[in-house]
C-alpha cells in the first residue's frame, strides 16, 4: 500500500471516530440543544487531528442536523431528544460519569446502551468532569428522581469521598448500584475495572525483558487507575531488582493537566529522563502527546526510546508507529457492567451477592518497543 493511500485510510478512521465521539455526545443529551459544541481548535489540540479531518467530522454532523455553525459565533447542538409521551414514561437508570471529551466515552456508553435499550430502559447522563460537588448534585438529583438503578464512574477516586451520607441512602433505598472503571476505599459497592496494577507489571516487565533498566513513567495521581498503574509499575521494578528514582516519575492531575503539558514542562520531564531507555504511561492520550513533543525534537520511538500504555486508543498513529498498549475493553466493559446492574436489579438482595469484575490482562500487537538486550 503506498504511503498516500495509507494517510487516507488514517485520515478517514480519525474523521469517524470524532464523528462518533461528538454523535454520542449529543444523542446520549450529555450536551443538549442549544449548547456550544467544542471549536475546531479545541477539537485539533485535544485529539491531534488535522483541520481537515476536524472539518470533515463536523461537516457530517451539520449534515446530519447535530450540530449548526453561526458565523461569528461558533458552533452550536442543534438536535432535539423526543419527549416521552405523557403516561408512556421508560424507568430510568442513572449514569454518572467523570469525563464525557475523552475517546473511551463513545464506545462504553454504546455497550451500557446496547444492554439498556434492549431492557426499555432510559438512560440519564450526567458527567461531574472531576468535581466531587458536581457528583454529590447528580446524586441529589437521581436520589429524588427515583431511578431504579446507578452506573458511577467515580470522581477523583485516589481519595476518600465525601458523598458517604448520599452512599448510605442509595442502599437504605435499595437503589442497585455498580461501579465503572474504579470504586472508593471508604465506600464499599461491586465494580467493573481493567487490571490496571496487574497490566502496568507486564507492561514494565516487558520493557526489562527487552533489556531496560533505566524506565520513568508519568502517571495520574487523583483517580485510582493512576494510582493501581504506578503500583504496578513500582512494583515490578522492586520484585525484578531495579533502580526506582523519583526523577524519572512525573505526576499530574485533571486541573493541572494542560500546565503539566506545556512545551516548558514537557522539556523538564525530558531532560530529568534523558538517560531513561523507556517510559510508561498512563494513557495514549498523554503517550501520544508526548511522543509529538519528540517528534517535534527529533527523537524516534522505539529507536530512541520505547514507549508503552494504556487504553489501545488508536487516537494518532502515523506511519509505521502503533503503542504497545494494554487493552481496555471498552465496549465490553460498558455492556458487562450494564448486564452485572441487570441482574442486581432483579436481586432484592444485590447488597450480599458480588457482582465485581476485573478484565484480564491483554495488550495490542503495538510496535513501540526496542528490543535493546545485546546479542
């Protein structure tokens, strides 16, 4: 396949997956009509996609009547969700979300959908992008609505969570609930997650099995998935005897995100981890971002360094370069735990029965790795 062909094909799966991100935005009401939609400059610098594939994505969804552009203005939800008919209501399940501008979002909320819908049942979307006072109002809310089921994705879960009086009234009520992605240490429900300790040891061992020594990392430290990786990370390096050093581990948070991401302090990080051979990350998302700012400087990966993650994003690839990254199940996952709440909800004894669930470790066939072991 020449190289043109490839950049087309490349271009073309980048469009519909923006296309379906912002589809599932809008139809799913997590943004409604009458919102501003994100700016095709917001949209470049979040995904790294070029103006065209931008365009194109929204071009789509202005045909398709989601979205409508105002000159001067910007760009607005332009779609009207169907009111139920008085007397024909569906009962309604909650789901509460941490982030909804993220690449997972369009494929988990289509398996708890694919489940959902199936059932007649409605789904209410709410996302507390990160704020434990945004949850504690979306719980209020669901509490009063009398949903017959919860999804939580929690908020800021490496700490304890304040909500416990709103917690301990879900099950006063019998209100079945599961948690996605992650749960609280101070609140006890079953959960759906990835092995995020588990994948981030392979994802180091392998590193060393390929002749690393000197391996940094950057992880998330406000949710709990960043900190199961780097536990899984450190770990690793202590059962297989290497050296741990703190200069080569760069932390950040949902608030601090865009400063920790900054030309200046991308440039720290890589001069404190210049001697590192290899790198892990806590997602593609920040992978990728990273490896523009080497490409950008002229540093190869797996040539210069290997680079491993999480997720099998598939947001930015170009040429050869796919990250060997641990797979999450995404729309497995989404229909699981919508089938795990199913089963809850016609359980009058949910509370004593363990729904929990930990997909198995799997990685992508990802080529980011540079086998560096002397023959």
């Amino acid at each position: 396949m020449s190289k043109e062909n490839q950049k087309h094909i490349n271009e073309s799966l980048k469009y519909q997956k923006l296309y379906k991100w912002g589809r599932t935005l809008i139809m799913s009401g997590v943004i409604k009509n009458g919102d501003k939609f994100m700016s095709e400059h917001v949209l470049e610098k979040k995904f790294g996609y070029s103006r065209q594939t931008v365009r194109m994505a929204l071009d789509k969804m202005e045909q398709e009547g989601l979205i409508q552009r105002v000159r001067g203005s910007g760009t607005y939800v332009s779609y009207h969700t169907d009111a139920e008919p008085e007397g024909d209501k569906k009962p309604h399940i909650g789901l509460i979300l941490s982030y909804f501008a993220d690449y997972l979002f369009p494929e988990v909320y289509a398996g708890i959908e694919s489940v959902m819908k199936e059932q007649g049942l409605q789904i209410d979307v709410a996302i507390t992008k990160n704020h434990l006072n945004e949850e504690t109002m979306f719980l209020e809310n669901f509490l009063k609505a009398g949903v017959q089921g919860l999804i939580i994705e929690g908020t800021r879960t490496s700490f304890p969570n304040p909500n416990q009086r709103l917690y301990k009234e879900i099950k006063r009520k019998n209100i079945p609930t599961i948690f996605l992605h992650n749960h609280y240490s101070n609140i006890h429900f079953d959960s759906v997650e990835m092995s995020d300790a588990k994948s981030s040891y392979e994802l180091t061992k392998h590193l060393i099995e390929n002749g690393h020594r000197k391996i940094g990392g950057m992880f998330k430290s406000d949710d709990m998935q960043g900190m199961e990786r780097y536990r899984g990370y450190t770990e690793c390096l202590s059962e297989l005897g290497l050296r741990f050093d703190d200069d080569w581990v760069r932390w950040y948070t949902t608030k601090d995100m865009e400063d920790k991401f900054s030309k200046k302090s991308l440039m720290s990080f890589y001069r404190r981890t210049k001697e590192c051979t290899a790198l892990v990350f806590y997602n593609d998302e920040i992978a990728y971002r990273y490896i523009d700012f080497l490409t950008e400087r002229g540093v190869k990966v797996p040539e210069d360094v290997s680079i491993v993650s999480f997720d099998d994003a598939k947001m930015q690839e170009s040429g050869e370069l796919t990250i060997l990254s641990a797979v999450h199940p995404k729309f497995e996952m989404g229909k699981l735990t919508a089938q795990n709440l199913l089963r809850m909800m016609k359980d009058q004894n949910w509370t004593h029965h363990d729904n929990s669930y930990q997909f198995p470790v799997s990685f992508n066939q990802g080529n980011s790795v540079r086998d560096i072991r002397e023959r």
